[in-house]
C-alpha cells in the first residue's frame, strides 16, 4: 500500500466519524447552545460539493467521507430543527443549491477554479461556528472531540494532497484547516472556564433572540437571583398562610389524670388571643 493510499483512507475514515460526536451530543442532550444553525447549511452545501468531486476525479475515499459526512450534517439540522421550530426545506435549499454550482462549476470549469471556490462554504461554516465559540454565553452543546477530529481530519487532508498533488484539496486544507484549529483551541479555552467576548453577563437583560442561532437566551445572574430570591419569598409567604390557616397543637395534662392531651388552636383563635395579649400593653403606650 502507498503512502497516498493509506493517508487518503486515514482522512476517509476521520472525515467520516468527524461530525459523529455532534450528532451524538445532540440525540442524547438536545442542547443546540454554540451550534451555528447556518454554519451547519453552509457544511451542507460543502459536503454535497466535495461528493461531486469526489465522483469526478473517481477518487473513493473522497466519495465515503463525503457521503457520511453529508449524512450526518442532514441529522444535525434536522435535530436543530425539532429544537427551534425553523423551516426544515428553508434550510436545506440553500445548501443543495450552493452544492450544486459547486459541481457545475467543478465538471464545466478547471479544479483551480473549483479548489478556490470550494473552500468558502466550509469557511463560512467553521467561521460562523467560531463566532458561536467566541461569543455565547453556553457552548455545551459543542463537543470537544468534533473539532478535534475536524483538526485532525483536515491536517490528513492536506498531507494526502501535498502527496498526489490535488490542487483543489491543497488550497481548501490550508484555508479551512487554519479556522478549524482556531476553533479547537478556543473551545478548549471555553472549556478551561475563559469567558466569552464581546459580551457582559451581569447588570442587563437578556437580550431576545433574533435568529436560531440566538434562541438560546442566557439569564444574566443578576436577574436570575434576583428572580430566585423572589421564588423563595413567595413559597416563604404561602407556608406562612398555610400555617395561619391550619394553625397550631399544644399539649397539656389532662384534668384529673396524669396523660399528655394535645389540644388543636385553630388560626383564628390563636390570633385572638395574641391580639388580647398585646392589647393591654398598646393601651398602656397610647395612654
């Protein structure tokens, strides 16, 4: 087996399982928080374009990964789907369409042309993830292992096309490898507890959301204590009526006998006998 053999089935097999982790993350949790709903659209059109290549130049091990990816990146935003409520078919045009002016431009014009038009998809989907990762508030709902195995994936990539000298894939592994690092880096900052950018948690409001990538508003602490401090005084009032109502048990001994007997005060009668209490004693002031 040659050295471009083996990597091009190493970058088939780590393009494949690269957005598993994703997928996994959100069937098990369904937390959408740090995922770029139109990150993922731009992928899709991406995957479908690489497909296309990949049957062009009759290459398999750019065909499975591509058709896996493609798989996956379809369950993503359908999982984000039934998450936000958007348009499914609103989503999925756009990428099938970006995908395939991709393949016209691939068949009909030169690789050069398609290694240079390639990469922007996949460009605007790991930038547009980055700004998730630099400004969110949560990014739980990105795990650690997919830009991992993105990296990973990607700097394969570049090696096998440095190797059997594929001018579309060299330009793409360089371009959109540099961002996917960028963001594997930055997660793993989030992760170590770095705050996010470009935004302040405390003193303000939550800001309604504007798109899917928004929807996931964060209450800043502030309002959240607060809020919490307001929930407990409310639960301390209504035990408080609660206890008026139901009122209290005293024991005593009973007349004549040398047995414990628990007498019940009702609410009301225990009001009235402090109210006889206290009212000698405001007399005595008022006077």
């Amino acid at each position: 087996m040659t050295l471009a053999i083996a990597l091009g089935w190493l970058g088939a097999v780590t393009a494949a399982v690269a957005t598993a982790p994703q997928v996994i993350k959100l069937l098990k949790s369904h937390d959408p928080s740090g995922i770029s709903v139109y990150g993922w659209v731009a992928a899709l059109g991406s995957n479908l374009g690489w497909l296309g290549h990949g049957f062009l130049i009759g290459m398999p091990n750019v065909i499975v990964p591509n058709a896996a990816a493609m798989t996956c990146t379809l369950m993503i935003l359908y999982q984000l789907h039934k998450v936000y409520g958007f348009s499914l078919a609103a989503r999925l045009l756009p990428g099938a369409a970006l995908g395939t002016v991709l393949i016209v431009i691939d068949g009909a014009c030169s690789p050069i042309l398609f290694g240079l038009l390639a990469p922007i998809p996949g460009i605007v989907n790991t930038g547009m993830q980055a700004i998730q990762l630099l400004r969110a508030e949560k990014v739980t709902g990105v795990p650690l292992g997919m830009p991992a195995a993105l990296a990973l994936n990607w700097t394969v990539w570049l090696a096998w096309a440095l190797v059997v000298h594929d001018a579309a894939t060299t330009i793409a592994s360089y371009t959109s490898g540099t961002l996917i690092w960028f963001n594997l880096v930055w997660r793993i900052a989030r992760h170590c507890g770095v705050r996010p950018l470009g935004r302040r948690t405390a003193g303000r409001l939550a800001e309604p959301a504007t798109s899917p990538d928004q929807a996931v508003a964060t209450v800043p602490p502030a309002a959240e204590t607060k809020a919490r401090h307001s929930h407990v005084a409310r639960a301390a009032t209504a035990a408080g009526v609660a206890k008026r109502r139901r009122g209290t048990s005293r024991e005593r001994i009973r007349p004549g006998t040398n047995r414990l007997q628990t007498i019940r005060i009702s609410g009301g009668a225990k009001l009235r006998r402090l109210a006889a209490k206290r009212r000698p004693a405001a007399r005595g002031k008022h006077l």
